[in-house]
C-alpha cells in the first residue's frame, strides 16, 4: 500500500512543482497578472496561471500509468515486481479508460476557459453555460450519481447539480492563499483514504486518481503557501471543482458487505464547508439585491478576517473545519444504520452552524 502511495503522489506533485515554478517565470511575460483590487486580498500584482502546475501535474501523471498498465497487460507474463493485490485489478484500469478520459476531457475544458478567463475577465452567462454543458456531458456520459433510486433522471439531475455547485464552489474558494487548493488537498486524502482503506475490497482506481490529484495540489501549494509567489486562477479552482465532484461519483462508497447504505452521506461531509460558502456567499448576494456572480468580499474566509483574524489564520481554520467535518465521513463507516448516520451528519451541522453564529454575531459587533 505504502508503495502504491508513493507512486501516485511524487510523480505528480514534482510535475506540478515545476510546471508551476515555470509559470511564476512564464505569466508575467504574457500579462497573466492577478493586480490587486477593492474586492481582492492582495496587495502587490502576482502571476496567475498557477492551476496549470495542478492540470500537467494530473495529466501527465494519470496517462503514464495508464500507459504502464496498458503495456503490462500486453507482456506474455506479469512483471515479479508488480504487488500481487494489484494484478486482478489491472484489467479493470483498462475497462474504466472510457470514464478517464471523459473526465479528463472536462478537466481539460473548463481548465481552458478558467485561463482564458484570467486572461480576459469572461461574463458569467458564458461560463455558467460551458460549466452545465460539462457537468450534462459527464452525466451523459455515465459519471453519475444513483443514490439508490430506480428513477434515473433523478441521479441525472443530482449529477448535474452536483458539478456544477462543486466547481463554483472551488471557484469561490479561491481567494486566500493556499485556501481552495488546501481544501483540494484534504478533500483529496480524505476521500483516498476512504477508497483505500474504509471499504472491504480497495478501490485502487478512484483512490489513485485521488492520490495523483492530492501530489499535484500539494506541488503547486509550495509555490502558494502564504505568502503566495503564485495564483492558481480559475484554471485552477474549477479544474479543482470538476475533478473532485466527478471522482465522488466515480468512487463506491457502499459497500454491502460492511457499510451500510448511509455512506453515500460521505460526499457531502467531506465537502461540507465548500458548499457551506457556497450558499452562504450566494443567500447573502441574493439577500442585498445583488448578482450572486458578482464577485465581493463576503465568503467564509473574508468574514472570519473581519473577525480580526489575519488571513493566514483565517485559511488555517477553514482548513481545520473542514478535516472536522471530512473525519465525519471516516466516521460513517464506523457506526451502525441510518440512525448512526443521523449522528455524524447531525455533529457536521452543528460546527457549521456554530460557526455561522460566531462570525454572524462577531460582524454585527464590529459593525458599530
């Protein structure tokens, strides 16, 4: 397992590290500059463009062992040094190419909108249009959600729904340093560890890509930590969006034989504070009369800094909250039935809600 580790994680994220080394070098010569403004945190111009470290890293790294697996498959005898647990499932890689390379077709997609967009500011119509057309395409495609319902238009809708909250979401996110693409990251392992070790038989193919996706995160994190030498951009943060909900709908999270059917709750744990700043970010827009893609200062992370926290401590408790509520999805598989179910999703509302109070009342103190 250690080895399995190793091998998806460093090759991506020494990938993502130089590419997105390369582009601190490459964007300010082709003016993809992030230049402060009323709505943004930062105060000096910084080079965008960083997400890209994050897509070579992927792709690069998922197609190579797509390319081993494929010539391992075609020697006469399997090589001694492939693991043994992993020579059933090799032939399972190859039947699953189909859902890689639409998923990696999307990534690709709204990667290249999320550039063309840091290039060149696009209006939200235009975007919200090609990130539903990717989120029906993959739902058309197979990468969807059932929930245990006989009904298939209903998964179909909770598909598309599901995509395209999670890559605005991530999109939203992007607005500290280190902020979305910490998130990614634990959201990554989290949901790995699930695949790996939380279920009777590993999940080597999602759990995999989740790993690849996690190397190139922390790759281009090193470039990102506060204080940021580089912004991923919306290439970046909807790539983000787009791999991390389409992955939760490739992974199985039931399994019959030890969990019970509740685990399809794990999603929305794990993924609990993007989608809390999501609809708190889109009611408050709304509640003032004002487009909720119009772009402001009233996500999570800037309403904990008007607590008086620094930034840098306002992404660290964002990052704490959501391992709090990703280790309720761990806890999933380790309680019994729904009503269990009920218990975790229950202790996940209420660090939600918690903190809805504290920055509610907090902002209304500092008002006056």
């Amino acid at each position: 397992m250690l080895w399995f580790i190793a091998a998806c994680l460093i090759p991506s994220f020494v990938v993502s590290c130089a590419v997105t080394g390369l582009m601190r070098w490459f964007s300010p010569r082709v003016g993809l500059i992030d230049h402060p403004a009323a709505r943004k945190v930062h105060s000096t111009p910084t080079p965008l463009g960083g997400g890209l470290g994050i897509v070579c890293g992927f792709l690069l790294t998922t197609m190579a062992a797509y390319g081993a697996v494929w010539w391992i498959q075609r020697q006469p005898t399997l090589p001694e040094w492939l693991p043994a647990e992993l020579q059933p499932h090799l032939a399972g890689v190859l039947s699953r190419s189909g859902e890689l390379w639409k998923l990696i077709a999307a990534g690709i997609l709204v990667a290249t909108m999320g550039l063309l967009d840091d290039l060149r500011p696009l209006p939200w119509q235009p975007r919200l249009l090609l990130q539903l057309g990717v989120a029906v395409g993959l739902a058309a495609g197979g990468i969807r959600a059932t929930v245990f319902v006989s009904q298939p238009w209903i998964g179909f809708i909770l598909t598309v729904l599901w995509i395209g909250v999670l890559i605005n979401a991530f999109n939203f996110l992007d607005n500290m340093d280190a902020l979305s693409s910490g998130i990614g990251l634990i959201a990554s392992l989290i949901f790995a560890s699930v695949m790996l070790t939380a279920v009777a038989e590993p999940r080597w193919f999602v759990g995999g890509v989740l790993l690849v996706l996690a190397g190139s995160i922390a790759g281009f994190m090193c470039h990102n930590w506060p204080p940021a030498r580089i912004f991923m951009g919306d290439s970046g943060s909807m790539f983000l969006g787009v791999m991390l909900s389409s992955l939760t709908l490739m992974g199985t999270f039931y399994d019959a034989g030890q969990s019970s059917k509740s685990v399809i709750l794990a999603p929305l744990c794990v993924l609990a504070v993007p989608l809390y700043d999501f609809t708190s970010v889109m009611l408050i827009r709304l509640s003032q009369g004002r487009s909720p893609f119009q772009p402001d200062k009233s996500h999570f992370s800037h309403r904990l800094v008007e607590l008086g926290l620094s930034r840098k401590h306002a992404v660290l408790t964002v990052h704490l909250c959501t391992i709090t509520t990703g280790l309720g999805a761990l806890l999933l598989y380790h309680v019994q039935g729904w009503s269990g179910a009920i218990l975790v999703l229950s202790l996940v509302l209420c660090v939600l809600a918690i903190i809805a109070i504290l920055e509610t009342v907090g902002r209304r103190d500092s008002k006056p």
